[in-house]
C-alpha cells in the first residue's frame, strides 16, 4: 500500500478580498472576466403577474427582480388637486439573499425604493395631471412594488429598469366613475413622456465599475447611481458608500453612467 504525501500551502490569514479585486481590475480583469465598463447578460420580460395591471421580470447576469404597477383610484393631495401620485415599495425578501431578513424595511430596502421612485419623479416619466379624474376628488395612484429574487449584485440599477418596464406595461382598468374592475383592463396605457434609466458606478481604487457583483459592492469605496432620461440629462444623483468622491470622480462616474443607460434603454 502506498501513501502519497501531500504538501499543503498555509493559508494566508491575512486575505483581503478588496486587494485581490483591485490586483485584478489593475490587470483589466473582474471576478467574472468582464472589463469595467461591462455589464453582464441583460433579460427584461414584460407581463409576469396576472394580478397587477402592468408588470415586469429584470434579470442581470444572475441577479434577478420583479416589479408590479397597481393601479388605484385615491384623493389627491391638497396642494396638487389635479395630479395624480406615484409611489415605489422594496421588499428585499430572505429568498434572494442571506443578508435579507423578514420584518420592517431595512435601511436598504428604504434606500433602494427611494432611488427608483426619485428617478421616476424626477424624470416627469408620467404627466400625473392626466392621472387625474375629478379635480380635488379623484385621481389615479400608481403603486409599484419591486421584489427581489436573486441578489448577485447591482440591485439598484435592476429594480430600477423592472420598475420602469412595469410602467410601461401596465393598462388602466375600467371604471365606472364609482368602481374599479380589475378583472377588465382596457387598452389604454398610462401617460408616459419618457423612460428614465439608471445606471450605478462603483469606485474601487482608483477604477470606476459599472453593474458591480455584490463582491464588488462590498469591496467598493463608493457609488454613484445617475439616473438619465435618455436625452443626455441628469434627473437624479445618489451617492452612496463611505469616501468621498473629488468633481473629476463625479464628472468620469457621470459620463459612464450616462453612456451606459443608452445600452440599457435598449432592452425596453
């Protein structure tokens, strides 16, 4: 009987996963392969829920999220009698990852939902004056709710381009002035003006990353998330992660972002 002996490497205690991404971003190489501006395969599929009136499933590489638009008949708010109302949920569900856990939003999750609904109002993509049914009385509120399936990483800019999709989805159910049939949708689509995308930028280093695994994030500086509304102009900003960003950060994170987002409207 032979016994072969195996030399073992001592493992180094000392491991620091941020050095080992940058040693790799410093020779053009991501965990997954990708070069920096490169984002992973994109799939949007329109209409996967039957009980909302418009809906969407966003896949980024093996991220994954779906969002819902439910349309309501409410009353308006009193300084804005004649326009409708949008508003955006997260729910970061335990499925989709280990960090998640059940219970009151977390600080993510209201960050998250903020980013989006901030990208939507900004961008004036609804004109909520046609939302509006009965000045003062009755108008339509745009719910969305975007819950995540799988977290692999870039959350952010896949919550919302699902929320975005599902708007552009969803169809206004009869009503009869009293009550609403959501069995019956009618054909007509909400009044949308234009599609706003956002697109987030990591810095890791001295390198700036866009659609991050969720490696990267850990890893990550800060971020920019930019959102665009197609035609070159900035309707929304939101930095995030502990170090600050100089104007020449801000200014490069921004040009990616908005070179990207044209990538990304493609898919709607």
């Amino acid at each position: 009987m032979f016994i072969q002996k195996i030399k073992c490497k001592k493992v180094n205690k000392m491991f620091n996963p941020k050095n080992h991404i940058i040693k790799g971003l410093n020779k053009g190489i991501r965990l997954d392969g990708r070069k920096t501006e490169d984002y992973r395969e994109v799939e949007l599929e329109y209409g996967v829920s039957k009980t909302a009136e418009g809906s969407a499933k966003v896949k980024i590489g093996d991220t994954e999220v779906i969002a819902g638009a439910k349309l309501l008949v409410g009353t308006p708010y009193p300084d804005a009698p004649d326009s409708g109302t949008l508003m955006v949920n997260v729910e970061l569900l335990p499925l989709s990852s280990p960090r998640f856990e059940s219970g009151p939003p977390s600080i993510e999750a209201i960050e998250l939902a903020r980013v989006v609904d901030r990208g939507i109002r900004e961008s004036k993509e609804v004109d909520i004056k046609q939302l509006c049914i009965t000045k003062g009385e009755k108008v339509w509120i745009i719910s969305i709710d975007v819950c995540t399936i799988n977290d692999a990483g870039n959350l952010l800019d896949a919550s919302a381009l699902a929320a975005i999709a599902a708007i552009k989805d969803a169809r206004f159910p009869e009503f009869d002035g009293e009550k609403v049939d959501y069995k019956k949708l009618t054909d007509k689509p909400l009044p949308i003006k234009r599609f706003p995308i956002a697109v987030t930028v990591l810095k890791i280093g001295d390198h700036y990353v866009v659609d991050p695994l969720r490696e990267e994030e850990e890893c990550a500086g800060a971020r920019l998330t930019v959102t665009n509304t197609g035609d070159d102009i900035i309707c929304a900003l939101q930095k995030g992660g502990d170090l600050p960003l100089t104007s020449e950060d801000v200014d490069k994170m921004v040009g990616l972002a908005t070179e990207k987002s044209k990538y990304l409207k493609k898919f709607l």
